[in-house]
DNA sequence: TGTTAACACGCAAACGTTTTCGTTAAGAAT
DNA sequence: ATTCTTAACGAAAACGTTTGCGTGTTAACA
C-alpha cells in the first residue's frame, strides 16, 4: 500500500527544502529547470496530489458547497441537486449534502455540523417545521458570520441572501386559467396547510384566476391537506379526504393540486367514482415530476424546471464567493413555470 | 459580522497561551478551576467552535464520506443515499455526493477530487461506462492508497472491497415463479444488455426459473434494450421495440421487467394492443420505486430494500474506517428482495 | 580584484488544532 | 536551608500547504 506521497517526502528523497518542491510544481520561475524537472518527474511517478484538507486550512476555503433539503427521495429535490452539482463541478467545487427530514432540529444540527469550516457556502430549502416555528437564528447567524446562503424554492422573505424561486402564483393561476379555458367551471383545490410558503402562493394563484374569470370562489372546494397524510404509506388517508371533496360536491370538473402526488390520487379517487377523465373532470398538478408523465392518463403539469433552480443557486453562491469584496445586493431570481399538457386536461 | 472566533483570540483576550485554552475547553485536568472556568464562559459567549479543517488535517481523518453515483434523479439511488446518510450523520459523519453520469471520466475525475484528503472513504456504485470499460485502475489506486471502498447494487467482483448487493438472480427468479404459479407460460424477459451486472444476473434468475418449471427459454421471448432508449424523453424507442416484441410473440401472458421504467411502458404497449391486465397478461417489474405503486394498474414488483442497502453500506465503511488496524477481510452482505403484489399480476 | 546583480534555493510564518514536554513557583518534606 | 513534589501553565511540534524574504553562489562588469 504506497500512501500518499507529501511535499515533505518529495523534498527528503530529493534533498531540497519543502518550499522549493512547492515552487517546482507550481512552475516558479525562482526555481532552475534542472530540479523543476526532476521535481516533477519524481511527483509525476509517486501521484502526488496537493492534500485538499491543507490547501482548505491555508487559503481558507474550502471549495465545497453545503445543501440542506428536507427530503432526497423526490424528484423535485434530487433533480436541484442534479443542477447544483452540474455547475458545481464545472467550476471545481464539490457538494456536501444533509438531510433535514422536515425537522427543525436536524436542519439546525445539520448546519451546525457544517458551519465549521467544512464548507464556503449554503444552498437549502426550509424545513416545514421551520417554517412553522419561524425560527431562523441558524439561518442570522450563518450569515452573520460571513457565511453566504442561497435559498430556493421554500424561502424566507425575511433572510437577507440570494434567493431562486419559482413563479408560484402565476403558475398556478396559469394552470387554472387553462382549466377555464377547457371549460371547467367548478374547480377544486387541493393544497398543503398555510404554513408552507408554495402551498399559499399557489393557493393565492388559484383564488386570482377565478377571480378574473368571475368564478366565486368556495371554501368547500379548498381541500387543505395536513402533512401526516404526506407519507407514501398513507395514501388511505389522503384518498379518503380526497373522496369526501368529491361527495360533497359532485359537480366538480376540473381539479388543481399543487404536488403531483395529491393530482394522482385525486385521479385515482375519480377514476374509483366512474368519472372519465378528462372528459368528465380534467386535472392539473404542480411540479413536474416522474409521476405525472407516466401516469394514467398522464398528467398536466406546472413545470418547475428543477435543475434550472439548482444551477441558478449554484451560480448565485459561486458567484458570491468568488466576488466576496464586492458585497452586492441580494437577489431573488425567479424562474418560469411552464404550463405541460398531457391527457388529464382536453 | 461577528467572524469566527479561534484558540487564538481567545487566548489573547484572556491571556494565557492557546494551549491552555484548548486544555480548558477539553476539561483537561492540567489546568486550575479557575481558568478553565473563565475560558469556558468566554468560549461560550463568543460561541466557539473547533475549525472542523484544522482537526482534520491533525487527525488525518475528515469524518466524510464520499459517495459516488451515477445519477441522482432515481428513486433507488436517491433512496440509497438516505440511508447513507441516516446512519453517517448518527455516528457524526458527512456525506459528499459526486455524480458520475453513468461516464467513466466524470467518475474518474469526481473520485480524484475527493480522494486528496476530502474523504476518510467510498460509497459508490459503478456507472456502466466504467463496466463496459472494465477499466478499474481508479478503484485499485484508491484502495491501495489505504481509502476503503464500498460498493452497492453495480459490484466490481474483482476488486477487492466490501460490498452490499441484492440477490438479483434469487429476485428475478421468485418474480418468475410467481408468474408460472399465476399461470403464464410464455414470459417475455425485458432487460438490459449484459455488460451490465445486475441486468445479467435478473437474466439469469428469468432463465433459471423457467429452467426449473420445465418451460423452454427462447431468445426471442429476450429483449434486450441498449441503454440509449433509457432517457426519459427516449419512451418512444424504448415503446416501439416493446411494441414490436409483443406483435412477434402474440401469445405472451406474462413479463418480467428488469426495471420499473421497462415494465411500465411494457404495460402501456400492451393496453395500447387491448390486452387486458392481469388477465390476458401479467407484469413483474424489479425495483420497487415511486411508479409502480401509482401505475394503473399498480405494479408488481421486487422490492430492493435501497434504503437499507445505503445504512448497510454506510455501517460497513464506517466500521473499517473506525477499525483500521484490525485489517478485517472483506465482506459481501447480501440484502434480502422482497416480491410486492400489486394489480398487474392476479 | 572588488562590486554587483541575477539566480537558485532554504527558512520560517501562517492557517487552527491537539498534545507532549518542559518550566516555574509554591509548598512540603528532610 | 536544601531538596522534592506538585499544580498550573507555556512552548513547540505536528498535520500539509504556500509564499515572502533572506542568503549564498556564481558570473559579469568596472
């Protein structure tokens, strides 16, 4: 097992001094191009390779990024990922990934855990249960301490930093424009509890395309769906939540569900109630993931383009790190949603 | 902006030297009650914490973990890395995630870059360029260098590391049994081509299961797709080659699909030909990801246990990683499938 | 021959820790 | 009064780099 070969093993076999082994492979004119060659030559035959974790002590970066999302089996956040790391690697960093799982604690440790040293930079996405508790000191704080962050999707006004996010409101006021458009005159809602921030934009982008069509809105037609049925093993009860908006009002024609897991199991539900879809009752999800196009009927979606919000970040934060002098202002970049029919809608 | 503070600093505003302030905030018996108290309340106060850099470059140990992929957007994987994940963070480790794009290049380069200290270890599952290529230098050089490696799902049986796999042949041949017990005679195979190593064991489970009911194989009940049809927006070719299977072979009743992306459009071709199912035809598919449960019908499918395959995994390189002198020989765990009955079989 | 300039290299500090090994002073023991 | 112990702390090395500066050697020049 040869391990690996440091400046200082390279200087003793050679007799020179550390620093001039350093300057030869950095191709110092200080040095003669006799030992520049044998240097490299000796370096070139043992693989050496600058220690990574030295070069971070000494110029105090560390070249990595820190994600922070709540959750990485979905499609929507694995495919941000997907983007970060893409840029990231383009311009030599790496991607250090932590998971919050929704918790407020576990995105504090997590952050912590990070915060010291191991990384230049933040991208993340809030927890729910942050968003809930309005807590952010971890978020202050990392800033505070010099510590740039970039948020996307699920952001904090508040948090002075960059920040990606969707067009939330028009994209779901789009998606139900169109579901006027095809005729529907009665459509549901089905949305998360208040607290999340998407949820309420979409939901106000909903309430907006009825209002400019002179379609009164119902509170019978909002199903709000608390986050316990949001687990993929309890789908009974989003179903059964999901039916009763149907029972109660039967004369529904068109549904718009601001995740693709709630469209699909209204369709389900529809399908289960002999309604035809579309022509019966037409449906429209937000996010498009890999659900939505495999679906029967496919389902129309609000695309969030997911891995453009994660280079966007990435550039965002880079940028910020490599131009730390400069102390721009923040920005909020706002990617389009755009509207994918499929076979849910006529 | 309150920056980070150090040992230094702390040092010299209580002025005493920074190895006592570091003997202090260790609870060293060294030092008197007295400082070490003040120390530990100037500590707090400035909320100090140990540069994670500094003690990895003394330890010689970064307490990361590098894990390599071919992609990220993938239930499995994604799946995969929550598990990593659940168990490094409890035992205080990271995780950095390089993704190889199923090319050799990008894994050889994301694995260089992790190697020069960033990491204590692996985690990865080869990309098929790599196995096409057999060339496994970058895996032997890591290994050599004293940086332990897991694989999981896609092995190298060559290379000499621990490995977590699932029974891919025991799998695919229980998915097959079940089929003949349900009554299909003539089972069609979908699958990759054979340099890939999962794809070739499933294949061999397929035949061997016929073998042990007496039914003959025939290669034009065999299809198998080259990996360019395997893009999202590739369903098409992926379809008609399906398509024309299905009209080659019209007395079919029952498929087994190495992957759920396969046995869907499988099921989707065949609806297209008016086929019933489960009752003209029944479908199997391996991995049990999002699509299958919300496929209509509902999919069978082998379930891999991904989940538990990263936390094994993660468990194994941590306890080489914590047990280095002990020199243990390495280990192959096998995790257990587990066949899901869903609709698409009867 | 003496001065100077260029060249080629070594030294040492710095990044932030931990830890071993002194060192000092006070008090106890002889 | 002298030696010994012990408590409490400082100094310095080490991890692996990079880099500014000092220095010795050589060759060129006056």
């Amino acid at each position: 097992m040869k391990q690996k070969v440091t400046l200082k093993q390279i200087a003793n076999e050679l007799d020179v001094s550390i620093g001039t082994v350093s300057k030869a492979l950095r191709n110092s004119k200080e040095i003669s191009e006799d030992t520049r060659q044998k240097v490299q030559a000796f370096a070139k035959l043992y693989n050496y390779r600058p220690n990574n974790i030295a070069l971070s002590l000494k110029n105090r970066k560390t070249k990595t990024i820190g994600i922070i999302i709540p959750e990485i089996v979905h499609n929507f956040f694995s495919k941000v990922i997907r983007g970060i790391e893409l840029v990231a690697n383009k311009k030599g960093y790496n991607v250090i990934v932590g998971l919050s799982n929704e918790s407020f604690s576990k995105e504090v440790i997590n952050m912590e855990m990070l915060a010291n040293g191991s990384i230049d930079g933040f991208i993340l996405s809030t927890s729910k249960q942050t968003m809930l508790n309005q807590d952010y000191h971890h978020f202050t704080e990392s800033i505070n301490q010099g510590m740039p962050i970039v948020m996307f999707d699920r952001v904090i006004s508040e948090i002075p930093c960059d920040k990606v996010i969707v067009d939330d409101f028009e994209g779901a006021k789009k998606a139900v424009e169109q579901l006027i458009a095809k005729g529907c005159g009665k459509i549901a809602l089905i949305t998360t509890k208040d607290y999340v921030s998407v949820g309420k934009l979409r939901t106000q982008g909903y309430l907006s395309a009825l209002d400019s069509h002179k379609i009164e809105a119902a509170a019978s037609l909002i199903l709000k769906i608390s986050e316990e049925y949001d687990s993929e093993d309890q789908l009974e009860g989003l179903e059964s939540e999901i039916e009763n908006l149907f029972k109660d009002n039967p004369d529904i024609d068109g549904v718009f569900a601001v995740n693709e897991l709630y469209a699909l199991s209204a369709m389900k539900v529809a399908r289960k109630l002999n309604k035809t879809i579309p022509e019966d009752i037409q449906f429209i999800g937000f996010t498009d993931g890999m659900l939505a196009k495999h679906a029967t009927p496919s389902l129309s979606t609000v695309s969030q383009h997911a891995q453009q919000m994660g280079e966007k970040s990435a550039e965002l934060l880079i940028h910020r790190l490599e131009h730390e002098e400069e102390e721009e202002s923040y920005q909020t970049v706002i990617i389009e949603t755009e509207l994918i029919l499929r076979n849910s809608t006529q």
